[in-house]
C-alpha cells in the first residue's frame, strides 16, 4: 500500500470508526448488477447470483457496494458516474435509495458514507492486489496492470467519502 496513500489511510481509518451495529442480516458481499438477473419482461430481479462472499453484516453494506457505480466514473471501470442517466433510463441514486427506503422501510442512512468508504477501500484493495500479482509476474488477467492502476482512483473517492463521514461528526 506504500504506493496507494488512501488506501493506507482507509486501511487505519476505517476500523476505527465502524458504526454500532443497529441491524444485522445476511449479506451477499458482491451485490452488483451483473449478479442479478432480471425478469425478461417485468422490472424485478428474479435471481441474485454469486453467493460465495456472503456473511453477516449490516444490509447497507452490500446497498453501498450496489451504489458505487454512481460515483465511478464511466471511464475509469464499471461506473455511471458523469454519465446522463435520464437518458440511459438510470434513476439517481438519490431517487433509487428512496425507492429502496420505500420497498424495505429502510430510511435511515446516517452511516451511509462509512459504506460507501468501506467498499471503496474493499474494491481498491482487491484492484491493489491484483497490481502486486502483475508486476510479480503471476496474475493471470492479461489488463492486470492496468486493473491495478485503478486502486489509486478508487481508494481516493473511498477516502472523500470517510472525510464527509468525518465532517458530518461521525
């Protein structure tokens, strides 16, 4: 992580400032759009896929993981973020989250911005792994190093998002 410095700084940061549990349930631990699969004719997800990561945890956990894509960057991996969602048909996270709220009774998201810095840091490490394998010279992918140099960006919008959790006295 030498190489990363948010990465570093979320690796500290994050255990000291993990929420009281206020609900636990079973999380999927990879809960994203390509391991849904969608009913073919109705809006509604008929399957979740890819269980092996599931544990139990705090259900905005894997909401917060879900959301990421809102503020990666379309150019720089799997994200919407700059993108004109009206057009592509995509809500705002902001009106999915309280469609989300509106399905579950789930409104309070007061820890919000810890998630969403917790699985920044989850997915800029995996991306940081991947680079250390690359330049080893034993990671299979052939874009290794190019995922690899996706963790720097990544840790940096996890760290803004545990400076806003910060600010907000959390």
């Amino acid at each position: 992580m030498d190489d990363n410095r948010a990465l570093a700084a979320l690796a500290e940061w994050l255990p000291q400032h993990v929420p009281d549990a206020e609900q636990t349930s079973v999380v999927h631990g990879d809960y994203r759009m390509d391991n849904l699969v969608f009913h073919p004719t109705e809006p509604r997800v008929i399957c979740v896929l890819d269980w092996e990561l599931s544990t139990l945890g705090h259900p905005l956990a894997d909401l917060a993981y879900h959301c990421m894509s809102w503020h990666i960057p379309a150019d720089l991996w799997r994200g919407i973020g700059g993108l004109d969602l009206q057009v592509l048909g995509i809500p705002d996270m902001a009106t999915y989250l309280r469609w989300y709220g509106e399905t579950n009774g789930t409104h309070a998201l007061e820890h919000w911005d810890f998630y969403l810095a917790y699985n920044f840091f989850r997915l800029a490490a995996i991306m940081h792994g991947i680079g250390q394998r690359a330049r080893s010279g034993n990671a299979a992918a052939a874009d290794a190093v190019e995922t690899g140099r996706k963790a720097v960006p990544l840790a940096e919008l996890g760290w803004q998002f545990a400076m806003r959790y910060r600010a907000a006295g959390r």
